[in-house]
C-alpha cells in the first residue's frame, strides 16, 4: 500500500517535471540509461546529461591528443564506455546523444596514428541533430608504442572504428527507443582512410561517407612520409636544403606554375599539370646565400619526384607543388623523424631502437608484402556500398603538406579500373572533389573552408558543406556537382569573407574564364580535358 502511494507520487512527480521541463525528463532518460545498455564485451563508464553551452573539461585522453576542453553547443546525453576487442585490446568510446534529435546516426573517426577521441567532431555532428559516436581507436595517444601489441594493431586498422559503430547503433536504439533512419560517417586524414575502409569491408556501417585527405595505401604513406629525413638527411648534411629558402622555392614555384589554371592568384588549382624545376635557384659562381646547391636542388627534385621501390615500381606519388607553403616543411623538412615512422618501429620491426634514419627501399616492400590486416585500404570494388543505395564523398586539399592529393586521383582510378566504371558512372554514387588552396584537413591559402569541421565550416547550406552535401544527396537524391569553398581575409573568420569559389569534381578541374574579377566565383569554370 505505501509503496503504491509512493509508486503514483513519484508519477505524478514525474509528470509534473515533464510538463514543467522537457530536460528534466531527457536528463531522466539519459541516467536511467545506463542500467537498460547491453552491449557485447563493454563497460559502460558513465551516462550523464550535459546541458547547451556547457564547456566539458577532458581530464581523459592523452596529453599529445591535445584535447583539454570542449563546449557543448545543444543539450545532449553523453556515455562513456569501454569495449575489449580481444584477451589483450580494448578501445573506449563515446556517444552523445542529443535531445534534438534528427533520427540520423553518425561516427567521426580519428587522425594520425592516434589513439584520441575527436570530441570536436563528435560536437560539430550533435550540433546538427546527430546521434554521434568516435572511439579513441584502440589506443590513447598520437604515438605508436602500443603497437608492439599486434592486437592494437588490429583495432587501428578497421577494428574500434566498426565495433564503436556497431555499439553505438545499438546505444542510440535504446536511448531513443527507435532505430536511426540513416547513418552517416565523417573524417579526414586517418579518418578517411577509415571512412574508405568501411566503404571497402563494412558497407553496411555506413549510407553516406564523408571521407577527405585519406591516408589510404597507408603501408606506402608510410613509407613515403618517413623517407625525407633519409632523403634530405639532418640538418648539417649537403643535401639538406635550409628551411629559410622554402619560401623562395614556393615563390618560384608560383612563377613557374601559377597561371596554368589562368589565374595569377597564388593558388594552384591543378598542381598535377605543374612540372617544376628549381634550376633558376642554384647558386651563381661566388654566391652563397638566398640559392641551392647542386646537391640542395637535387634534394628538391626528389621532393617532387614519385617514390619508387627498388623495381621502379611506384611506391607512392610525389609532393604536390604547392604543398611547401602549408605543412610539408615543418613536417617533413626538418631533418627529423617524422611520427609516423613509429609505424616502422613498433608495428613492423617491433624494436624500439629502430632508428628511422635507415629507412631504406626494401623496407617499403617489406610493409607493403605485410600489410598487417590489411591497413593498405586499396580494395577498388565498392560494389557492396554502390549496391546498396550508399553515397561517398571524397575531397582532398590540392595543398595538402602532409598527405599528397596526388594519391586521392590514383585511387579513384584504381576503382574505376576495378569497377569498370567510367566517371559518368561513377557519379552515381561517388564522388571526388579537389580543393585548391586547402592544406591538411583544414585551413591554407584558398578558399578552404568546406564544413569537414566545425573549425572549418563557414555555412551550413549544401553547396557549401560537404556533410550537409552527404544528407542532401542520400535523402533527397540531389547531388553535389561541385563543393563551393570560403576564403576569409588573412584565414581569420572574425576578419570576414574574402572570396568563395566553386572546387571542382574530379576528373573536371578549375580554370579561370579570363574575364572578370579572379574573386568572383562565375569567373572560373569546371573543364574536362
Ligand atoms: C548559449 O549561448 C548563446 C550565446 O551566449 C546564447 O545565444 C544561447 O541562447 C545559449 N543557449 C542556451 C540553451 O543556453
Ligand atoms: C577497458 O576494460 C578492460 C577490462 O576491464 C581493461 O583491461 C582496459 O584497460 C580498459 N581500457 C580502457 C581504455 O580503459
Ligand atoms: C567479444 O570479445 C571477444 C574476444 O574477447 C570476441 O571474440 C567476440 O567476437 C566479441 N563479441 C562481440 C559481439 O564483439
Ligand atoms: C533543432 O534542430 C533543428 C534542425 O534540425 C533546428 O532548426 C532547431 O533550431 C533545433 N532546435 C534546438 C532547440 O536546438
Ligand atoms: C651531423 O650531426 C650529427 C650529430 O648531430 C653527427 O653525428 C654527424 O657526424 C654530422 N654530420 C656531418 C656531415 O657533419
Ligand atoms: C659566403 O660568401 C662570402 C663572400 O664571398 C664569404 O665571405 C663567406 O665566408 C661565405 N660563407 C660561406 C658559409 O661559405
Ligand atoms: C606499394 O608499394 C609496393 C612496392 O613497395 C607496390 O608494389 C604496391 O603496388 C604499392 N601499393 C599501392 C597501393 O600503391
Ligand atoms: C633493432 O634495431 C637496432 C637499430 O637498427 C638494431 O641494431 C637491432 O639489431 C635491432 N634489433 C632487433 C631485435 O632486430
Ligand atoms: C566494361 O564496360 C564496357 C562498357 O560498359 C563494356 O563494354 C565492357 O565489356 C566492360 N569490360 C569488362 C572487362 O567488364
Ligand atoms: C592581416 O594580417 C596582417 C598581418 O598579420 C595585418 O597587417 C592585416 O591588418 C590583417 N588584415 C585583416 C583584414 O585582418
């Protein structure tokens, strides 16, 4: 009898919260949450509802992940939990769950060799209605230790992200008490050679993929990526070119290349059609400052020559010109090993004292005859995703310094190759963009701003946005031609739009019409070669 009473108290109690404040009831939902969760081989850590504006402090993670601090732009269920993949491999997650939900699911994915939750990413998605999941892909960190475990190996190559995935359809199922209506996926970097993995081995993940500068043919991005400190050598060496005379090689970069696209701008809208030759920067007879050596200049040719193996097969493409005004110097031309050798280190020679100055040819074969679960992500036949009605956006920054846009267009060839399917065919269910004057994943000279982030969203309308492009094209049938980019004076936002232009679908690229102002996007027209 009282606990009857009790029973219709609390009801009525309830009741009241409802109507007096739907949060309180959405906050309800999110702590009872966390008993009703079963989700194979996890710990769920935590449930706890987060209110808009709200800054999220993130003791947890690694410090290299660089993450401190997050604000919370909509009210939103957060669970946190843990799921082990194998005797000696787990990876955590979260999923964020918003009160205004849209009915769309969606996993961000990671970068570099990390190891951190994007909690930025996962933001940008409940932001916009997502029921949003990332995982911290098998490990904490942006460094390659844990990989002596071969286990955690295997959750970086394909296994957190699909698990997480799998978990978090489920977790959003029980929050909401329906399944989403489309799930959706959105990375750049590691997250698009994770993005095309699942397009390639879990086409049922995923109805629309935003994937961008994928470091897909990973074993051989590897090996290109960690092949200048051997090439350039360290800082004393003869062949090292100093780090002061880059501006001056990108100046003459531009001199030679920069109107190929019509447009003397700065920008290289094409940088695949530009063949340069530093000969004009070797040092006259007496001269010793401000020029390169014969040796230096050879270095440089090298920079921007294909990777080959010891059979003249290619490894990987070159260095796009370009790319030596954003990332690649501080990255690659520094005459030190760059992070990702960790790969070699502890994934494939599992000895800590491997020292990355020896990288040599048959190592690359090596990685590549490997090609631990296969991390290569270079399978051309999409037919599964294409199948089923999936739609995949590709785009890469033309000025990419860390991972080439010389890649994206040879994978794109391979499926067409694959799938025997023209461009035209293609179309139909993927697409590849290239954005000039963007560096890796974000930011650069040109108009770069695409809505691949939050950072890097100037609007939310679908020719300017890619996600956005990904859930028009899925759900009402409306493709993207073309992804339209902002420019912002000086890349400061607060400093207001400079210009926007319209980046090109591949194989079409952008030209300048030759009449007009350079800034106005009607001046410049997508052409077909
Ligand atoms: C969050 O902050 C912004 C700007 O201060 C304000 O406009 C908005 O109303 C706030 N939202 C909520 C839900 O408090
Ligand atoms: C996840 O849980 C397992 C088993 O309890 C534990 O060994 C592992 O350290 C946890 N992993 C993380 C990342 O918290
Ligand atoms: C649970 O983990 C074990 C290995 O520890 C694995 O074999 C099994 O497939 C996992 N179950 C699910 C549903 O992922
Ligand atoms: C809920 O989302 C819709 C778009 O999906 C948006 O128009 C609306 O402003 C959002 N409401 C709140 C309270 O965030
Ligand atoms: C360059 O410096 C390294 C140590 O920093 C030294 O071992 C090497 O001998 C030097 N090489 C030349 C060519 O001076
Ligand atoms: C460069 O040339 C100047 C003038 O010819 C000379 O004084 C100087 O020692 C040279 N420096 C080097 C590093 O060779
Ligand atoms: C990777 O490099 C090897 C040579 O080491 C080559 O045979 C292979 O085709 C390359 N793979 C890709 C995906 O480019
Ligand atoms: C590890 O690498 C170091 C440096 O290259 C080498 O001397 C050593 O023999 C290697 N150890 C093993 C077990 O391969
Ligand atoms: C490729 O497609 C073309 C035109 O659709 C067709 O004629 C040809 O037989 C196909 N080739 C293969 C190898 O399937
Ligand atoms: C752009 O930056 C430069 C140098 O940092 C500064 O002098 C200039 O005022 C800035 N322009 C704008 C529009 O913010």
């Amino acid at each position: 009898m009282f606990l009857h009473t009790l029973g219709v108290v609390l009801q009525l109690l309830s009741l009241g919260a409802a109507l007096n404040s739907r949060s309180n009831t959405f906050s309800q939902r999110c702590s009872s949450l966390v008993a009703e969760l079963q989700i194979p081989n996890a710990t769920i850590s935590f449930t706890e509802h987060i209110g808009a504006n709200v800054t999220l402090r993130l003791p947890i993670g690694d410090p290299s992940c660089g993450r401190s601090s997050q604000l919370i732009t909509t009210d939103l269920c957060r669970v946190g939990l843990n799921i082990s993949t194998s005797a000696r491999s787990s990876f955590r997650m979260e999923a964020w769950l918003p009160q205004n939900w849209t009915g769309r699911f969606l996993s961000v994915g990671n970068g570099g060799l990390g190891g951190c939750i994007q909690f930025e990413d996962i933001e940008y998605a409940t932001s916009l209605g997502f029921a949003a999941v990332g995982t911290n892909n098998g490990h904490d960190g942006m460094t390659g230790e844990t990989f002596l475990n071969r286990d955690v190996v295997e959750d970086f190559a394909y296994r957190a992200l699909h698990t997480g995935v799998v978990a978090g359809k489920d977790i959003s199922k029980t929050f909401y008490g329906k399944t989403h209506t489309k799930s959706y996926y959105l990375g750049c970097s590691t997250g698009g050679r994770q993005g095309f993995k699942s397009v390639q081995a879990f086409p049922g993940d995923f109805d629309g993929v935003v994937a961008g500068a994928p470091a897909f043919a990973f074993n051989n991005l590897t090996s290109w990526s960690s092949h200048f400190l051997p090439l350039t050598g360290l800082q004393n060496a003869s062949t090292f070119v100093p780090i002061g005379m880059w501006l001056a090689i990108h100046q003459d970069i531009l001199k030679q290349c920069d109107t190929i696209d019509g447009a003397a701008d700065g920008i290289l809208e094409s940088p695949e059609l530009c063949n340069y030759d530093p000969a004009g920067l070797v040092c006259a007879p007496g001269q010793n400052t401000s020029c390169l050596t014969p040796l230096q200049a050879d270095t440089v040719r090298s920079i921007y020559s294909p990777l080959l193996a010891s059979d003249g097969s290619l490894v990987y493409p070159r260095l796009e010109p370009g790319a030596e005004a954003t990332e690649a110097p501080f990255t690659y031309f520094q005459g030190q090993p760059f992070g990702a050798s960790d790969w070699f280190k502890y994934a494939i020679f599992q000895n800590a004292s491997w020292d990355p100055l020896s990288l040599s040819p048959k190592d690359y074969d090596l990685s590549s005859r490997l090609n631990l679960f296969n991390i290569e992500t270079w399978d051309g036949d999409l037919s599964a995703f294409k199948n089923k009605g999936g739609k995949l956006i590709h785009y890469h920054g033309v000025a990419d310094g860390i991972i080439p846009s010389s890649n994206s267009p040879r994978y794109y060839e391979h499926v067409s190759q694959t799938m025997n399917l023209t461009s035209d065919k293609l179309d139909d269910f993927y697409r590849y963009f290239t954005v000039s004057g963007m560096a890796h994943c974000g930011g650069g000279p040109g108009a770069s701003f695409i809505g691949n982030s939050r950072r890097n969203s100037a609007s939310l309308k679908p020719e300017e946005n890619v996600l956005i492009a990904a859930v028009r094209w899925l759900e009402t049938g409306i493709a993207p031609d073309t992804i339209t980019g902002t420019a912002y004076r000086n890349g400061t936002v607060s400093s207001g739009v400079d210009y926007k232009r319209r980046h090109c679908r591949w194989p079409s690229r952008n030209v300048f019409s030759g009449k007009g102002d350079i800034k106005n996007e009607d001046s410049w027209k997508c052409v077909l070669d």
